[in-house]
C-alpha cells in the first residue's frame, strides 16, 4: 500500500462528494509585493532579510521579499508557495536566498546547501542556481539536492536546462544528471530518484502520549517527556527532539526511546527514527510501541507481510497496547480487510477508551464503510479526548464533510493545520471544502499544497489531476494521472478520471481501454471501501461506459451497461444519467427520458456543470409540433 492513512479516508469522502479551500490568509511583507509565503513550517525555519544581519523564526503564512535568505535548520521541514502557485518543499539543513525577478513572469532562487523538491504547473519561466551549475525550469516537477562538491538534479515531469560554464545539459522526464565542481554537467544512468523525496512522506501517528498511561515512570522522565511533547504538540519538533538528546541517561528506557522516535517520524527522519526503535529494543525487547512504530515503517515502505507481522507481534508482546492496534489497524487494511481492522480498533477501544488517535482511527474505519454517523460519533469523542492532536480534528472535518456541514468541516481542517502543518491530510479536505463553495482555484492550489507535503502519494495526484480537468487544464490533468499510475499501478482512481477526460477530448477508443482497466482493477479499493461502496464504485465505472458505448455507436450495449449500474446501485445518478443520454437519441421515449434524467437530478451531488439543452425537461403532455 503506497500511503496509509490519506488514502482511507480519502477515497470515501471523495467518492461521494466534489472537490476546494478558504482565502489563503497572508502576512504582509515588508515589501510591496511579497516572492514566497510559507504554508508548512516545522520545526526551526528562519529567514535574514534583505536589509538585516540577524535569522528570525517564521510561522505559517508568513512572507519573504527579495534578496531575504531562508534557512531550515536540522530535523526541520518546509514548505514555501511562490507567486506563480509553485511550491517548494524544503529539506533539514537548508539554505536558499530568493532573488529579484528578471522580468514579470520570471523568478529567481539561489540554493545555497541542502535539498528542495520543486512542483510547478504554471506557465511561468523559473530560474535557478546553486554553486556548481544553473537551471532553467518551465512548467515541472523534479528534485535537487546541493552537497559540497556536486549537484544532484532528479527531473520527474517536464523539463529542466541544466548549464554552467563547461556546459549545457537538458534532462526531461525520468532523467537524473550531477554536476562535480569544476565539471559540466553530465547524465547518471539512472531513472528519477523517486526515494530521494523519501523525507517529504508524511507518516500517520499512532503513539498518544499521556502521562496517565505512565504511572510507574519517575517525576523527572514525566517531565522531560511533557516539554518535549509540549514542545513537538505547538508545533517545534526539532526543540522537541533537542530536549530528548539533552535527557540524562538514567531516564533513557525503551518508552523515552520509542516517544522520540516517533517525533523523528513526523519529520520524515526514517534513519533517527529507527536507530531509537533499535534503542527501545535494546533496553526492551518486549516494548510494544516501538515494535509497532517499526511496522508503520514498513508498511509506507512497501513491505506489507513484515508490517503485518511486526503488528502482530507487538500485539503478542502486549495486549493492551494502542498503538499495536493502530498498526494492526493499517496492516489489515492494506491486505484489504477492513473488518478484521475494525475489529482490532475495536478492542483497542475496549482496553484503552481514552486514547484519542484510537477514537480518530476508528472514525476513519467508519466513514470508509459509510457509516456515517457512527464516524461522526468518534470522530468527537476523539476531540474530546485530545483537542491537540491534528489527527483528531482531521477526522472530524471529514466527519462533518460528509454530513455536508462544509463550515465547520473547514473549523477543524484549519485547526489541524495549526496543529500539524506537515499533514496533507487537513490540506486535501479543506480544498475538497473550498471547491464544493465554489471556489475552485484556491481549492486547487491546497491539494498542490497536500501533494507537496506527500509528493509519492498516488490518490492525491488523482485528485489534483480532477481538480485541473475542473479548471479546464487537461494537459495537466493527464500529467497527474499518469504519475498517480506509476506510483501505485493497483489503484484504479486514475485509469477512471483519465477515462473521462479522454472521452470528453473525443478520444472515446482510449477512453473506452482506460475505463475497462479501472474495472478491473476496482476491488483494489477494497483497502479503503467496504463491499456495498464497492458495488456503488463499478456502478459508476459501469454507467460511464455506458456513455462510451453510447459514443461509439453501440447503443445496445450502452443500455445493457445503464440497467447493470441500476441492478448493482439502484442509487447511482450516473447510471440514471446516461440512460436519459441513451432514450435521448430513441423516437417515442420522451417520458422515460425526463424520468430518468429528474432521479439523476434529484441524486447527484452538488456541481456547476450545467445539463445538457436537449436533455431538460420538456412539456411531456404536448406532441411537438402539434
């Protein structure tokens, strides 16, 4: 399973409703017209402006002016948001300073040391440079990283112009170069560097620490423990892990161990995290929540038996252990067996009602069954628990999203993105929340954001390829489609919006093979849907080959597929939808035709595409002519 926690709650809450976010809120800069704001920030990130000597710490939202130098300091994540809706995902250890456009639709930006993964899909030329070569970029997506003597450039969409004063290289998709000091830049025989983002992936908690569940532990570990989860919870992690290595050694046991290690987690330190489960071993090999922390890893690593394994492991070591459930949770989930993961979330409630990521958790079970209410029900009493987490408030956003409540479902995304600014999560719902208010634009520009804060996630490219065919951007659409292919060919999302975009640009053949395969390969989604949303989804996928046939000329066949849809969800406003498109075309079937065309009406969501002019409704009582 490519991602864990994005895609469940994900797939269920956007299978029923559409795509959008509120007004980005920005801090003005000191200059006219700011050059880069900042929508992630964790940990210690600082900028020198143009004018001063001294670092100062930014927050969310806050802006940079020419010629300012931003740095991100060790255990520390950004995210930085260009005028021309280009985002810049910046790694520890980084320094870059932007500079003054050359002209009005060019940009700037030295990269001084460290590492930015850089996503673009405007028309705008950009620029850059670092010590040993130049870039110019137009319109992609690729990965560069600054060491002290070379330059590595990973280029995973469009193309980059790679030069300096030994000579001129252009890599294309797919294609890697790096360029030795005092050397012209030269290809590397390998494919983009996909494992290069690996720090950007975002990995879902499963340890909520509260001190209750510690009471033999001294006054001295609870107090270390408290500041730095204080520290980690008002959203400084490395301070956080900075009070962690400062702890003296006679406080060090597997519990301190695994806690830090799953601060690491959160800021996509995958080697400090498992050398500190190596730790909690040592000093316990029976430590549940470290075994548990080690399944979570493999599982975004792509090793489903050995999570599956690991989870069940800490479960034998302790029986009352959440966070064992949790991973228990995502393990089963990924071989797609929500009940058995259900039933684990279930008994984790039972031995501990007051873990708050347990209550989120088993929202999220619950709203990808569909079960509404239930899901909203945890989803408060996960809040209830522990208001801090941005787990908790995510969920319930979705929670309320579905209860098509969108006000205070944007509430709990903007507090979650408070509270964890590295989740994409809260990102994708509060732009799901802004296109259902009509605002499409920023909407969109938030799930670029969320795919920036987990650039290997594949259901989030699917959706941001559907928010770019709603703009009318079909280039870009496809673009996203195919890399949401690549990165998880067993997801049949793509293949399905592909199928619709390539129908509508009249290419109904290729519309017709993308659309087969996503059938095929729809009970893929069992790892996030239960059987009856399942027969809703090939109900979908049914109907819109329907229209396909229908555009093809095979009007029998796209009946055929109309009435399946119908006999899978009689529910299915797609399915009613394209047997008004089909009777259309028929002579003396003027009334089913408004019939089915009204329950399509009555049963589709929300939108603002308007039905077609010879579909509305007629006077049906009255011969035309007569």
């Amino acid at each position: 399973m490519k991602k864990i926690s994005v895609r469940l709650t994900v797939l269920s809450v956007l299978s029923l409703i559409l795509l959008v976010p509120p007004p980005a809120i920005c801090e003005q800069a000191s200059c006219e017209k700011w050059m880069a704001k900042f929508v992630s920030v964790q940990g210690q990130v600082q900028v020198k402006r143009h004018n001063q000597n001294q670092w100062t710490p930014v927050s969310l939202n806050d802006t940079c002016c020419p010629q300012d130098t931003v740095r991100i300091l060790e255990n520390s994540r950004a995210a930085i948001l260009l005028p021309n809706e280009t985002i810049l995902r910046l790694k520890e250890s980084t320094t870059f300073t932007i500079e003054h456009p050359d002209r009005e639709k060019s940009f700037w930006f030295k990269l001084l040391r460290g590492a930015l993964h850089f996503f673009s899909r405007t028309p705008w030329s950009l620029k850059f440079s670092t010590p040993f070569v130049n870039g110019v970029v137009e319109g992609t997506e690729f990965f560069v990283q600054v060491k002290e003597d070379r330059t590595f450039l990973s280029v995973f969409e469009g193309r980059v112009v790679s030069e300096n004063t030994k000579g001129r290289l252009t890599l294309t998709s797919g294609q890697t170069a790096e360029t030795l000091a005092g050397q012209a830049p030269r290809h590397l025989d390998m494919p983009s560097c996909r494992d290069c983002v690996h720090w950007a992936v975002y990995y879902p908690p499963i340890l909520d620490y509260r001190p209750s569940a510690f009471p033999q532990k001294t006054q001295l570990w609870h107090q270390i423990i408290d500041q730095a989860i204080q520290s980690f919870q008002a959203g400084d992690p490395s301070q956080a892990i900075s009070l962690f290595n400062a702890a003296p050694d006679h406080v060090r046991d597997a519990d301190f161990y695994a806690l830090q290690a799953g601060v690491l987690l959160a800021v996509g330190n995958i080697t400090g995290a498992e050398q500190r489960i190596d730790l909690a071993l040592a000093e316990d090999a029976h430590n549940c929540p470290a075994v548990a922390l080690g399944s979570i890893i493999a599982l975004a690593q792509n090793r489903e038996a050995q999570a599956l394994d690991q989870a069940r492991q800490a479960l034998r070591l302790d029986d009352r252990c959440p966070a064992g459930y949790l991973a228990l949770s995502y393990a089963l989930q990924s071989r797609f067996d929500l009940q058995g993961a259900l039933k684990a979330l279930l008994k984790a409630k039972k031995a501990d009602p007051g873990d708050a990521l347990t209550s989120a958790r088993l929202a999220e079970l619950w709203l990808s069954l569909g079960e509404l209410d239930r899901a909203l029900e945890a989803a408060r009493r996960a809040v209830s628990l522990n208001p801090e987490l941005a787990k908790t408030q995510t969920i319930l956003g979705f929670a309320y999203l579905m209860q098509f409540q969108t006000e205070e479902a944007i509430q709990h995304f903007q507090t979650a993105i408070r509270l964890d600014q590295g989740d994409p999560l809260p990102r994708l719902g509060l732009g799901i929340a802004q296109i259902r208010e009509g605002n499409l634009k920023n909407g969109r520009t938030e799930i670029e954001i969320a795919v920036s804060l987990d650039p290997t996630n594949s259901l989030l490219r699917s959706y941001l390829g559907k928010a770019y065919y709603d703009e009318k951007r079909s280039h870009l659409a496809a673009a996203q489609y195919e890399q949401a292919k690549d990165l998880d060919p067993n997801d049949p999302t793509p293949w399905f919006y592909d199928a619709i975009r390539k129908q509508t640009m009249n290419r109904p053949v290729e519309a017709l093979q993308d659309l087969q395969q996503s059938i095929r390969l729809n009970d893929n989604r069992a790892v996030y849907r239960s059987r009856l949303l399942l027969d809703e989804d090939l109900a979908a996928r049914s109907a819109a080959l329907g229209r396909i046939y229908k555009d093809l000329g095979f009007e029998h066949l796209a009946f055929l597929q109309g009435w399946k849809s119908l006999t899978d969800d009689p529910a299915n406003f797609s399915a009613h939808r394209l047997l008004a498109d089909t009777y259309s075309a028929r002579p003396r079937h003027e009334i089913a035709r408004v019939s089915e065309l009204l329950q399509s009406q009555l049963l589709q969501p929300l939108n603002v595409t308007p039905i077609q002019p010879h579909l509305a409704e007629s006077n049906v009582y009255l011969l035309e002519g007569s």
